[in-house]
C-alpha cells in the first residue's frame, strides 16, 4: 500500500504557492514539492498541522492506495 495525498489540488484551489503554504506549516518548499509528487511521507505533526490549515479531516487529504504490481 502506498500513502496517497490531495495536498497539491487542495493548496491550488486556495490559491496558495508552494512557498505560502510553506510557511503556513512551518517547512521548505521543497517539503512541499516531495509530499506534493508522493515522494515523502510526513510526520503525523506534519500531518495534522496540514489538516488544520485546510480544516479537513485527515482522512479526507491522505489516503492508501493499492500499489500496482
């Protein structure tokens, strides 16, 4: 199983750059731009800082998925 994110069409639809959003979260943009492309896996503090600033439930930005064999 692979963790799977929303975090990039949920950071443009706020209008945010990755930079702002950064910020928001206290990390680098290029945080930002791994975890946006799958290829970092946050913390669970990462994790729950970004649902608070989207105000969504966890389980409504990250997700598993079956990897593809």
């Amino acid at each position: 199983m692979k963790l799977t994110n929303r975090v990039k069409s949920l950071r443009s639809s706020n209008g945010w750059t990755q930079e702002q959003f950064a910020q928001m979260i206290g990390v680098t943009r290029q945080t930002i731009i791994s975890l946006e492309k799958g290829s970092y896996t946050p913390s669970l503090l990462l994790a729950m800082q970004i649902t608070r600033v989207f105000e969504r439930p966890v389980e409504s930005i990250f997700y598993l998925e079956e990897e593809s064999e």
